[in-house]
C-alpha cells in the first residue's frame, strides 16, 4: 500500500474507531491515544495491508483488541487499590446482581443467529450505523434493520424466560 493510498483509505477511518474505543474505555483522551497506536500499527504494516478484503474490519478488531486489552490492565491495577478495604454488603449485592444480569445478557446473545448478534454487536456495541454495517456485512441496509429488529425482539424473549425461571 502506498502512502498516498494509506492516507484516503485507512485515516478517515479515525472517527470509528475512536468511536469503537470510547465504546469500550469510556474516555476520551485513552480512546484517541489508543486510535493513534493502532494508526501506527497500520502504518509500520501498510505492505502487508494489501492483503486484507477489508482494512477497515481489521483497523476496527485490531482497536477493539487493544481496547480489552487496556481495561484487563486498568482491572489489574484498580484491585491493588482497594486491597485492605471492604465493601458493604449492599454494594456487594448490586456488584454480584449486574455481575448476573451482565452474564444473562451475555448468554442470550450468544444465543443468536450469527448476523442478528453480529448485527446487534455492530450497531449496540461498537456505535456502527446500520448503513455502515450493511456495506461491512456485504448485505442490503433493509436486511440490517430486519436482522436488529429480531434480535432485540429475540434478546427480550431469552431474558424474560430467564427471569421467570430464578
């Protein structure tokens, strides 16, 4: 890959995955340095880019990546901090209550068929507009609405049969 051809093709691709990092770190100023990392990453590779079918695919799971990978290590250094000090048991109530419902949520996506939970991933998780999904998915903008819908439609039926069987 040229420069030039790095520039109009892998660049504008800053704003989706800054998008996609905030998604994961909730902050701003780590989700643009951890952008300019990836961008460097690309740029070091950008021979190698030729061989992608999508480079924007590869820029936005290279960011989500780096993205879990910067919260294992927050997670890792933020349980020094609070070693020696105990939690009240209401608030290790509602921690161990989202820590279910997260897991719940979890399981019934998985649950999915795999375009509805890539579908609802994209456009849920990452931020995608459905027109951006669509073109990444290879699909009509139509069959990406109709895939979100069943979905959401299916997620709500899996947690409300979860709920009613505790």
């Amino acid at each position: 890959m040229t420069d030039e051809t790095f520039i109009k093709e892998v660049v504008p691709l800053s704003p989706k995955l800054k998008r996609v990092a905030v998604g994961y770190l909730h902050d701003e100023e780590t989700a643009s340095d951890l952008v300019q990392e990836v961008l460097l990453m690309l740029w070091i590779n950008r021979v190698k880019l030729v061989k992608y079918r999508s480079i924007e695919a590869l820029a936005v799971t290279i960011t989500k990546h780096r993205s879990i990978d910067v919260l294992r290590k927050h997670k890792n250094d933020c349980s020094l901090d609070y070693a020696g000090f105990e939690l009240s048991e209401e608030t290790t109530d509602r921690a161990i209550e989202r820590s279910e419902l997260s897991h719940q949520i979890q399981q019934a996506i998985e649950k999915l068929p795999r375009l509805q939970r890539l579908c609802f991933y994209m456009k849920e998780v990452e931020g995608y507009e459905s027109d951006e999904i669509a073109q990444i998915l290879g699909v009509d903008a139509s069959a990406v609405y109709n895939h979100l819908s069943r979905a959401r439609k299916r997620l709500r039926e899996l947690l409300i049969s979860l709920s009613r069987s505790k």
